[in-house]
C-alpha cells in the first residue's frame, strides 16, 4: 500500500497535497488489492476533501477498478453526495454503467439517499426517461418495504440466528435524512452491521418531478409521516412539493388536515398550507 492510497483513505487532504505536489500518481493503483486506486479509496469513505485534491492533481474520475467500480460508483453506492457531486462535477460520467449494468440514478435510489439523487439528476442522470421510470419504481417499490427487517435476514443469513449475539437498531438523523443500522453486538463489541439510509419518500417525489408525474395529495403526506419529522428530508421534500402546485384542491386537503385530531396530521397541514402562496381572492395576493 502507497503513502498516498493510505492518506486517501485516511482522509488527511493536507498529506494527499503534500504527495501529490511531491509526484505521486494520483492514477497508479496502489492500495492493498493491485487494482485499488485512490480516488476510489477516497470516494468509498466519503473524504470529499480528498476527492477533491487527487482529481485537482489530474485523477480521471471515470478510471475503473478492478472489477468495474469507479469512484462515483462507490460514492453514490455509500450515499456520499457530497462526494459524489465534487466527482461529477471534475466530468464523472452520471450514467455510467456500474458492473452489473445498473444505472448510477438506480444505485443511488436503492440506498435511499435522496441528496445523491438531487446530485446525479443536476448533473444529467436523467436524460433517459426510462431510466427515471425504472428508479421511480424502485424508489415506490422499497418505500412499501421492510427495511429494518431486510438488514437482519442479511445479517442473519452471514452470521447465523440464535443467543450468541444482540441486535442492535439505530436511527440517526445524516445529512438531513434518516439512516437505519443494524448492529450485531457481541459481549459488548459490535461485529458486524448493515445500514441503509430511509429517504425514498423524498426521491419518489423528486423522481415524479423529473417525470411530470403527479402524487395524490394523501400520498405525499404518507411519505412524509413515514418519518414524523419535520427536519427530514421525506418530510421537506413533500411540503415542498405540495406548495409548488398552489391550486384550491391542494388548499383544501392543507385545511381539513389542519383540523385532524392527530397531532403530526395538523403539523403536516399546517406546514402545507405556511407555504402554499396567497390565495388569488386574498387582500395579500390582490397587493391590497
């Protein structure tokens, strides 16, 4: 392994510079497999800084592995979108096939992080329709999912059932959406983990955006409760949504929402209608 593939993936950007204005090959493959690049190595972990040094210096981003994995192909499979918008924005290909033949916008859909959805869109992902429609369905297919359950037959189908371990579930909130990790915990030290970041109400809504296509009112609030917070992107995205149509169908469903004997229903309706624009017969919209 290379000083600069060891500083790559121990995200030091002031070591990375220091190599590479030394002679380093940001391109020479040097990790502890013959085929690991740095770039990769800095993509797979997040290390946008990083990233961002080694392509300066010339690193192409599309350069492949082995096995075909590129660095936006990592970044995007590991919801890095910062990442993953620093390599797009040096010329990485955003619809570029991954080894098996799957769409970038696919990948990004299938680990749920909607910012890297916003990323690969802005950057040209969408330029084929049936790309979008396919990563529309998935998006609606594993919001009707059970996630949690999903990383524990994964974890289950490794590591075997049984007492010999814990498990462990946590949500925290990333980059303004959710993750979920699943944790095996044995004789208090964790083994072995999945996670999977939650925001596909988000990129359904982004998607049907992209698409024209329309969500029901009702649908839209069903994403957004999935999360029951206001701060999450599931939520924002809906509200968002919502606000942008301004039609009396919209300020109707806001309304009878507002008056719902359950708290988060009022919440969401609430919201809604905060940010709806002001009615046409309003004094407001009039400019009286």
């Amino acid at each position: 392994m290379s000083a600069l593939y060891l500083a790559a993936v121990s995200d030091r950007p002031g070591a990375v510079r220091l190599l590479l204005a030394a002679g380093a090959d940001p391109d020479r493959a040097c990790g502890p497999e013959s085929g690991d690049l740095p770039l990769c190595g800095a993509a797979c972990g997040g290390h946008t800084e990083v990233a961002e040094a080694l392509l300066a210096a010339g690193a192409r981003p599309d350069l492949p592995e082995q096995f075909g994995f590129t660095a936006l192909r990592w970044a995007v499979g590991l919801g890095h979108a910062r990442t993953a918008g620093v390599l797009l924005a040096y010329g990485a290909d955003p619809c570029r096939p991954g080894p098996e033949g799957e769409a970038p916008l696919l990948t990004a859909v299938r680990r749920g992080s909607s910012a890297t959805v916003r990323e690969l869109l802005r950057h040209g992902a969408g330029a084929r329709r049936e790309v979008v429609e396919e990563a529309l369905g998935e998006a609606r297919r594993l919001l009707d999912t059970d996630l949690e359950g999903e990383l524990r037959a994964g974890l289950r189908e490794v590591y075997g059932g049984g007492a010999a371990y814990e498990v462990v579930v946590r949500r925290d909130v990333v980059d303004g959406g959710e993750t979920l990790t699943v944790e095996l915990v044995h004789e208090g030290q964790v083994f072995a983990g999945r996670d999977q970041q939650m925001g596909h109400g988000a990129i359904a809504t982004v998607l049907e955006g992209e698409l024209g296509v329309r969500a029901s009112y009702e649908e839209l609030a069903r994403r957004a409760l999935r999360s029951g917070d206001p701060g999450l992107d599931n939520w924002r995205v809906a509200v968002e949504a919502l606000a942008g149509r301004g039609d009396e169908e919209t300020r109707q469903a806001a309304a009878a929402w507002r008056a719902s004997g359950d708290a988060v229903r009022r919440a969401f309706g609430a919201e809604v209608a905060g940010a709806l624009p002001p009615h046409p017969r309003s004094p407001i919209a009039r400019g009286a």
